[in-house]
C-alpha cells in the first residue's frame, strides 16, 4: 500500500510507510503546550497517528477564566499518515526540528487559531522508554523535546488575541513507538498498575531546562534524566538528578520540588502557581476521547472541564503551571513552565501504599 510518505526519504522497515512494524499500539504523536508567565493564557493541542488501527484523532485545549475549554476530532486515517488534518485542527510542519503551525478553524466552541512553533534550540532525546507488564510489553517508544516561543492570533468568543512571542512560551515534543491505544485489551495483564511519572520542561530567558522521572514502586527510577540547554553555550546532560517532592496534604498534588541535577551541580527549585491543566482535555484516559479510540469515519465534540474535582481519577494526569529557580552557585535564575504529574500504585517515599490513596 503506497501513500505520500513513500515519496520521502523516511522508511524505517522494508515496507511501505503505512505499515509500522506488528504492533498494534503503534502510535505517532506530536504534543504542544503555551503560557503566558502570569498564566492568564494556557493552551495545548495534540495529535494522535495509529497506523494500524487506521485512525487519526487530535484536540486543542484553551484553558481561560476557570474554565478548560476542549476540541475534540477523530477520523479514519486511510493509512495516509502524510494528512495532518484531523476535523478543525491541522499541525503543519514548516521547518522541520523548528518550526511547526497549529491551525484551529471553524467549529462550535468559539475558539479559532492560527499559531506558529518557533524552537529556541536543537530538540533534545529522551532516553529510550522500555517498560513491560509482567512478560507483556506495556510501553517502548521515543520521545523528543523541545521549547520555543509562540507567535500567531487566538480568537476566543469574537475577542482576537495577537500572542506575542517574547511572552509567549512553551513545550513541544513527538514521540512514538509503543503504548496502550485504541479500545483497552479485554485480558488485563499480570499484577497491578502503578505509574509514577514526572515531567518538567521549563524556559529561562537564556537557556531551556528539562527534568522527567518514571519510579516503580520502591521509588526506583526506571527512566529518569535532566537536561539544560544554554542557548548558544553548551548542552549538558545529568544522568542521575535526585528531587524531594512536598505534597499538599490530603492530596496527590506536588506543592514542591527541588532537583539536584548532579551532586555537585546545579539545583532546580519548582513551585506549581496554583493553575492546573487537565490532560484528559487532549485524550489521556478519557473514557471516550482516549488516544485511537474508534469514532468512525469523523466525529468532532466540545466539552469544557469547570470546577474539576483532584481526586477524581480521571483528572489525575494534569500540567501545573510552575515557577522555577535555578541556582548554580553563581547566581540564580527564574524561569517558567509545567509540572506535570500522573501518579498512581505505591509509591514508597510519596508514602503511597494502594492505588489512590493521598499523602498524610
């Protein structure tokens, strides 16, 4: 089966590109998120490819007076994974490991965009992410990781924003390989699920800084690593960067965080502002909107997310809006981005012996 994408120079198998290998949660994702630094502004999109279950669903997210305001799309792929347009939304790829668009056209929120990615440096490559189930492979994919600034118009019930690039900033990334999509497997796998997983991109005026971790349950780190990037300098990465986390009481939801990236090398201190991002607006566990999920030949929804409860499993997955300090010994810079957080199962130094239960 030949499509658009046989014509560029992108095979990684000896088979044409509509097919990716044998797995059927094979996914191809593209994910973006902007703020404004008093978190007056919060958007997000995020697009979705599953070859073989030949489908492409994507939303955008606009998170303005209290309210998550979420576009949904699905449609059948048709195996073409050339066509970025998915309903009302398009991701267009303008320069490629640069500059992306994200169009929103009409549709029935009253939210309309028109808004240009613009990389502040080379995107970095997460390690590898490898995790079975038992003897069953639950994850293994790649993700890459970029911050940049946002230019273009956002139209919010007839009242056109023109976003402004030195204000304006964010977090992209693609990843793909392998992970749960589509409707759930009907055998569940052997023992238990718990995931603790940390993700935090921030930008400074003069560099980008990430930090992720994914604990097992005894708090070990499975996948963890940092990684500064000074505009222009240099690049470093910290193989084992440690973070004690402080919890709101009664809650699963970080009040703080402080990173040491090395031992002997900088630290990186977050501190959420209160704003929360419900990642269940762009398909993560929702039980309708989930990543793959089939809606036939093209569906489009609207919903808005108001007063949302924390502790509702649904909402577990958020983004929270942080300020961040880095300090090297020298001096001390303020930067801006997202902590997000999905934590569930046990969690030994969180304090957490079952699947939902809060800190004391």
């Amino acid at each position: 089966m030949l499509t658009h994408g046989d014509d560029y120079p992108i095979h990684q198998a000896p088979e044409p590109v509509a097919f990716a290998g044998s797995d059927r949660n094979f996914y191809d994702r593209y994910f973006f998120n902007g703020y404004s630094p008093d978190g007056s502004l919060f958007f997000a999109a995020a697009m979705g490819v599953y070859p073989h279950l030949d489908v492409i669903d994507a939303a955008f997210c606009l998170l303005v007076d209290g309210k998550q305001h979420n576009i949904r799309a699905s449609r059948r792929l048709n195996s073409e994974r050339m066509d970025l347009r998915v309903g009302p939304i398009e991701v267009r790829v303008i320069e490629p490991l640069k500059k992306l668009g994200v169009r929103v056209g009409d549709n029935d929120s009253g939210i309309r965009a028109d808004l240009i990615f613009d990389g502040r440096h080379a995107p970095i490559e997460e390690p590898r992410f490898t995790r079975r189930q038992g003897p069953r492979m639950f994850m293994d994919y790649t993700r890459m990781t970029q911050n940049g600034a946002w230019s273009g118009t956002l139209t919010h019930n007839g009242a056109e924003v023109r976003l402004d690039p030195a204000q304006v900033r964010g977090t992209r990334d693609r990843s793909w390989g392998i992970r749960p999509v589509g409707a759930p497997d009907s055998q569940q796998a052997p023992g238990g699920f718990q995931f603790f997983w940390l993700w935090a991109p921030f930008n400074f005026n003069d560099r980008a800084l990430f930090f992720h971790t994914n604990d097992d349950e005894t708090g070990k780190a499975w996948n963890r690593r940092a990684a500064m990037d000074v505009f222009g300098v240099a690049r470093t990465e910290y193989e084992q960067p440690a973070a004690k986390l402080v919890f709101t009481p009664g809650t699963r939801r970080i009040k703080s965080a402080d990173v040491a990236l090395a031992s002997d090398g900088p630290t990186l201190r977050i501190t959420p502002t209160g704003t929360h991002f419900y990642m269940n607006g762009l398909g993560y566990t929702h039980p309708t909107w989930g990543h793959g999920r089939d809606h036939g030949e093209l569906e489009t929804a609207y919903d808005v997310i108001e007063n949302a409860e924390d502790g509702v499993p649904g909402n577990l997955h958020i983004q929270a809006l942080a300020r961040a300090t880095l300090e090297d010994g020298q001096r001390t810079l303020e930067g801006v981005g997202v902590l997000e957080q999905f934590l569930i199962g046990p969690h030994a130094p969180s304090g957490f012996k079952s699947v939902l239960d809060p800190t004391s």
